[in-house]
C-alpha cells in the first residue's frame, strides 16, 4: 500500500526535532553534528537568533499580498543584491527549480526580441544539476533523471565538463546560452578552474551568447565570496540563485543584467509566492549577514581549518578516502569505500553528511559552524571512517 507521503525520497531513518547552530536533535535527544545543512540551505544554521526574530516579526505583521502590488521586502532585497553582484535586476522564485525555467525563458526570449527566434539552444554539461521541473532534467539529460519522463523539452546540448574545444564547436547560429554550476554540486563537488571559467565568458563574448551561471548550491556565501563566480574575475549575463539566500526559508532568484532581461516585459513571467514579504524579510537578512564585516572572511579561515582537518582524515584513512576537492565550505570527499557506506557510518555517528555522484560525500555545513564544531566533525568523520574500515 502506497504511503500517505509519495515515496520519491530514500529516506534515512532519523526524525529530527529541533535544530541549534552546527547541531539537529531527535526526539530521544541524540545530537546529530550537522555537515549537510539541508543540502547548502541553512546557511546561517538552524534557528538562527537573528532569522527568528525577523521571522516572527514579519509573520506578525503581512505574509503575502500576490505581486499584484509593491512589496518593500522584495525591492530591498533586490535593491541589496543588485548593489553587491554584478545584476541590474532580480526576479524572485521560490526555489531553484523554477530560476532554472525563468533562467532558461529569458534567454531565449533575450534572442527572440532581437530578431533571432532561432536561438534557443543552451549547452550544458555533464554532471550538472539544475532542477527537476521539464527545463531542469533536459538541461542535465541523464538517464537518471529523464527515463521516463520523455518527451524531454527540445533545446539543450550536452558536452563533457571541462571541454572547452567541444564548446567551442558546439556553438552554432542555435546557441542562445552556456548554462553551468561554478562549482557541480550533487555532480560530485566538481569546481571549475578559473582559468576555466575566464575562457568560459570570453567563448561566450566571441560568439554572441549569454553565459548562464547556476550558483543555487555555490552561492551566498558557501566558497567563501559572496558569490562563486568572483573568484575568476568575471561576471554573468544570468544567474540562478537559491538554497542559502532563505536560511532554511523557500526563497530562489534570477539575477541579470539590463541586457539580458531586456525581453522580459509586463506579462512574460509570473510567480504566485515568489517575493513574498514574509521570504524577502528573511532574504534580507540572510544577506546582510554574510555581507556584514568580516562574515565571508571567519567563512575562508574556518574553510582552511576544515580543509586541513579533512586532508589529515583522507591520510589516516586511505582505504576510505582518495582525496579533499572544493572550495570554501562546499567541500567533498571523493572515497575508494562506498559512498553511502560512508554517509550511514556517519550517521552511526552522529554526523550528517550528503551523497554525491562520483562517490563523493559532501559536507555543506553552516557558515556560522565553530571551530570547536570542526575538531567534532574531524572526531565524528574518524569513527566513521574506522567503521567502514572494519565493516
């Protein structure tokens, strides 16, 4: 008999309660050191003091009125990420998913208004993630995520990651848009170098395409910039944003420039809950945390710390572990074990960590995680690791 809950999710059998900081509780009070932070959502940890407060206090005053009229939230939270990226515009959504299907319209309709209806294909790459809705699972094209769910909305081109010479032939008198994850989440935590990404925005100025940038997962703070892709000097014409920006509320974004939203007028695009004052008051604060004096540097100086704690685990154990990759606080594991064995031994553990593919383990953790919430994660990670070696 089917559930009252659609089985679509594997689900771990643990039941949280309550949340503190680095740290989930179950009902029998077992504290759980939290290195997953609902896959990079809770950016700011759970309970966070401050969202809290801006919660309750928004929640007691209007929660949603439609974007039939001005909301003062959204225009400054728009007004505060406009001042701190490199977009003249923001549209709110309430999830990644649905950045990905505005990210995918406006640049198709960028071309459409300039008299080239005919480019309408973006070219993505293997491994990528962007969503499950028709435009997200055709945009990444794995057998994974599209048996079964044909026919798949035409218009996208895969190419192996990293292949910039591929990219280059690829692009004809068709390409709308590149559309790529600085840093490949569920791929496997798979950053691209920035040489890479340089060659990527200069590949695109060459050819008359927009560059599409899905920072849903790397964004807000995760690599240790505001946004990942200023690691590599550069910026994009459309970003999609999500995940952190609400601290564990629903809240996504697209963020463009003037020029590439420019065929978005009145009428084109719409959400019923995307902008709400309720999520833009959190948004709000959200970023003006991490954009606060000194917040992204403790993010850098605690991702060093970690980092090497993680090289020393992948030393001790390397029957476990193969190597550290990442950047900032969005780092992997790549293991010789078993992936999942490793996320349940973690679990025997107390420690939450998130599979990838290429039998990566993620750790995502707060921002706001203390050093003493590393020297736990190390001890914790250890006894998983001696756990799968003796399994």
């Amino acid at each position: 008999m089917i559930p009252s809950v659609l089985p679509t999710y594997n689900r771990a059998p643990l039941e949280f309660v309550k949340g503190e900081g680095s740290w989930l509780f179950e009902a029998d009070g077992r504290r759980f050191l939290d290195l997953g932070s609902g896959i990079a959502v809770n950016a700011l940890g759970h309970a966070n003091p401050k969202l809290v407060e801006v919660l309750t206090n928004q929640a007691q005053k209007l929660w949603h009125v439609s974007n039939l009229y001005k909301i003062p939230q959204q225009e400054k939270l728009a007004d505060l990420l406009v001042e701190n990226t490199f977009a003249d515009t923001v549209f709110f959504t309430n999830s990644g998913t649905e950045a990905c299907e505005l990210a995918v319209k406006m640049a198709r309709k960028y071309f459409y208004e300039k008299g080239q209806p005919d480019r309408v294909e973006i070219i993505t790459f293997d491994g990528s993630f962007h969503g499950r809705s028709s435009a997200g699972i055709a945009a990444a094209g794995t057998e994974k995520m599209v048996k079964g769910f044909g026919p798949l909305l035409p218009g996208f081109v895969h190419l192996t990651f990293g292949d910039l010479d591929g990219l280059t032939n690829a692009i004809s008198d068709k390409t709308a848009a590149v559309l790529i994850e600085p840093v490949q989440g569920e791929g496997g935590i798979r950053p691209v170098p920035d040489a890479e990404m340089k060659a990527l925005r200069q590949i695109c100025d060459d050819a008359g395409v927009l560059l599409i940038l899905d920072e849903v997962q790397c964004g807000v703070g995760r690599t240790g910039k505001f946004f990942a892709y200023e690691w590599a000097g550069i910026t994009p014409d459309i970003m999609m944003v999500a995940k952190g920006i609400g601290g564990g509320f629903p809240l996504g974004a697209v963020l463009a420039t003037e020029e590439a939203a420019s065929g978005m007028t009145a009428g084109t695009h719409g959400s019923t809950y995307g902008g709400n004052p309720l999520g833009c008051a959190i948004g709000c604060a959200v970023v003006e945390e991490v954009l606060a004096p000194g917040f992204l540097e403790d993010v850098n100086r605690k991702a060093g710390l970690l980092r090497q704690k993680l090289e020393g685990l992948v030393a001790a154990h390397p029957d476990v572990f193969e190597a550290v990759r990442g950047s900032g606080l969005m780092l992997g594991l790549k293991c010789k074990a078993s992936n999942i064995d490793v996320v349940n031994a973690g679990y025997d553990n107390a420690v939450i960590t998130v599979p990838a593919a290429d039998n990566v383990v993620r750790l995502l953790p707060p921002l706001t995680l203390s050093d003493e919430d590393i020297a736990e994660a190390f001890a914790r990670l250890d006894q998983a690791a001696t756990q799968v070696e003796q399994a």
